[in-house]
C-alpha cells in the first residue's frame, strides 16, 4: 500500500509542471483576448448596450427585472436600468482606474412642457483596479402628486473620464387612480 502511495505522489508531482504551464498559457491566452477587447472597446461610441424600466431597483450588471410596460400607478416610482458601454476611465495613482458619470434629466408632459429640468440627478463614480466594462445604473424617479396622463423622460449622460456622452427618451405613462 505505501510502495502504490509512493508512486501516485510522484506521478503527481511529475504532472505539476504541466499544470503550471497550462495554467501559464491560458493566463496569457486569455490577457491577450482582454488586450483585444480593450482595442475594440475604444472603437465603440459612448452609448447604451440596455435601457429598460424595471420593475425593482437592480441587483447590480445584469441582474434586474424587466417591467412588463411603460404604464405606472400613481405615486409607483419610475426606475430605468441602463448599461453604458464605451466610456473611458481616468488612470489614478496605485494602478486604479476611475468610471465617472453624471446624469441629467428632463421630464415633460404629452404637450411638451417641461415639468422638471435636474443636471446631476445621479453621479456615479467607481475606482477600480481594473478598466471595467460592465458596468450598470438605475435611475429612479418619483413623480408623487403628478397628474395622470403620458410624459417623455430624457436621461442625459456625461462620461466625466472621456468627456463624452449620450441621451435617450424614454415614453411612459401615470395611470388615473
């Protein structure tokens, strides 16, 4: 039993320089991957991979659930889950990088009219020792009080690192009681 013991440590220890080589060439296969997708990542414009209502505050990238329409009850709060994509990152001391998004809003009514106009309604800033590229928002807005019938609300997001950004409309809206 010691002499078939004996034997299977060696046959392992033999097989551990492979496993370290393995490991070593899929590290690097997968570094190189990343290099690419970085390479392509800065050819995408800033913009929105998702935008959708949902119907609870998300749980983080991609873990959200969808609202099934664009109708609210009153006082219901509006969440919108948005995934930006090609945005930059400012490189920080320590080897850290810095997502940095303001966004503004601007809600108006089915004649138009403006019916609030806020600039830095969410600022989301994140450090990190990676470049990352999912990454997620929720925006919730609460419209207690407002009458009901059909509103348009524009998001507007500031890429602060790259100093881009994009807008999107979104048509929803408040069910009468």
């Amino acid at each position: 039993m010691r002499a078939v013991f004996a034997t299977l440590t060696v046959l392992s220890l033999s097989f551990l320089p492979l496993a370290t080589a393995a490991h070593a060439d899929a590290l690097e296969n997968l570094t190189k991957a990343e290099t690419k997708m970085y390479e392509a990542w800065a050819k995408v414009p800033f913009s929105e991979r998702i935008v959708t209502f949902v119907a609870q505050k998300s749980g983080g990238y991609g873990i959200y659930q969808e609202k099934q329409g664009t109708v609210f009850k009153q006082g219901e709060p509006v969440i919108t889950y948005v995934e930006p994509i090609g945005f930059g990152w400012k490189e920080l001391p320590g080897e850290m990088y810095e997502t940095n998004f303001v966004a503004d809003l601007v809600l108006k009514d089915d004649k138009g009219a403006v019916v609030t106009d806020q600039k830095g309604f969410v600022k989301n800033v994140l450090q990190s020792h990676n470049a990352i590229t999912e990454f997620s928002m929720d925006f919730t807005l609460t419209l207690d009080g407002a009458p009901a019938g059909n509103y348009v609300v524009t998001y507007t997001i500031n890429d602060i690192s790259s100093g881009e950004k994009f807008s999107f409309d979104q048509d929803f809206s408040i069910a009468a009681q």
